[in-house]
C-alpha cells in the first residue's frame, strides 16, 4: 500500500512540474474577455462601443437616389407674335446649349376667324374688344378679298382642333367667330429643350401651364428635330 502511494504522489509532482514549466502547453482557465484583450495586437487602438452604435454600423448605406433625366422634349408650334413670350419664360430655366429653336412650316387647313369689319376702325375696334376679353393670338387680315379686315384666330391642322377652338373663345365671350375651309402654310417655331432633369421638368411645366394651345412632344417623334 506505502509502495502505491509513493507511485502515485511522484507521478502527481511530476505532472504538476510540468505543468508549471509549460510543458504541457497553456491551460490557462481564465479565458474571459479582458485575459483576451491583453493578448491582442493594438490593444490602444480598440474601442469600446455600445450593442445600438453596433447595429447602427451594421446597417447597409441607403443607395443615392438616381437622378432622372428626360432625353429631349419639344413645345410648339408658336406664331411669331408669340415666340417673344415663350422665349422669355424659358430664359428662366437657364439651360443654354440645351435648348434651341426651329423653323417650322405648319400647314393648316381650317381657320377661326371674325367676318370682315367693313374698315381698319371697324377692325380696329374688335381687336379692342378681343383684347378686353383676354384674346391676343389673332391677326387682322390685310389682304384683298371678302376677308379684308376680317380677325384671324388661329389656323389649324383639323377641324374638330378649329372646333375646340372656337368652343373655348365662345366661353371668353367671342359670339362672332367662325370656322372655314383654309389651307395656310405659315411660319412658326417650336422650341426643344434637351436632357432636362426633375426639377427643370416641374418648372417647364409650370410654363407650359402657360400656353394651353401649345402642343408637349418627344423630340424622336417629329421628323425636323434635332438628334
């Protein structure tokens, strides 16, 4: 029995030593986080943050919101008389080499218009009158015939858009005008406006708003416009 216990208390002291000279490798039973801390590199360069900041930073970056962009609009057809108008408003959109103005020969086949007024007076005073009413696209006819003296207000494309018309002067107030067969080809201008984003767009808007009569088309879809 002594010789079991002699056996046994060596082999005990012996692993002990061993253990203690590292020769069984690193045993070490304190594992918790600050042990683990010493044994990092540039532990002075770690920092503590709380279990919200962590998810914070975990989220993904909200992605930039993608500009639109619009290719090419075109407005028109404008009268000369009304091309200083629209040229003036789109000035605020200060857009430069991206805007620009065409010639067009707009051919019409139906005209409103007011029968002759006898005189310059007499037309002069209709004009007053239309003035007076909010009307300004017209044009006193100067040319002989049984139309001298006569108001153009407009020549148009088709009939139910000289219809239209003249609906719309009947609201103001205008009981005289009338529709006629007319083919007039007549010079006029239509103004394109090239890669506009949102916001110009909103506020090309808001001038179009401005000129109900005048016509909104992509750039692609006319056969004189610009690539």
């Amino acid at each position: 029995m002594l010789r079991f216990f002699f056996w046994s208390l060596l082999v005990l002291n012996a692993f002990v030593l061993a253990f203690n000279l590292g020769w069984l490798g690193s045993w070490s039973l304190d594992t918790r986080e600050p042990e683990r801390m010493k044994k990092q590199y540039h532990v002075d360069e770690l920092v503590q943050i709380s279990a919200s900041a962590a998810m914070t930073a975990a989220e993904p970056p909200v992605p930039e919101k993608k500009t639109d962009i619009i290719a090419c609009l075109e407005i028109g057809n404008f009268p000369q008389t009304e091309a200083p108008k629209i040229e003036e408003k789109l000035k605020t959109l200060a857009l430069g080499d991206r805007q620009s103005r065409l010639n067009v020969s707009d051919v019409g086949t139906h005209m409103v218009y007011i029968p002759s007024q006898g005189s310059k007076e007499g037309a002069d005073k209709k004009v007053g009158e239309l003035r007076r009413i909010g009307v300004t696209d017209f044009f006193v006819i100067q040319e002989q015939g049984s139309l001298h003296w006569g108001i153009s207000l407009g020549i148009f494309k088709t009939e139910e858009a000289a219809k239209q018309h003249l609906a719309n002067l009947n609201n103001k107030g205008v009981r005289t005008a009338r529709i006629m067969p007319r083919s007039v080809t007549t010079s006029k201008f239509a103004y394109q406006l090239r890669a506009l984003t949102g916001e110009e767009k909103s506020r090309f808007d808001a001038i179009k708003a401005q000129f109900p009569a005048q016509e909104t088309r992509n750039c692609q879809n006319t056969a004189y416009s610009k690539s």
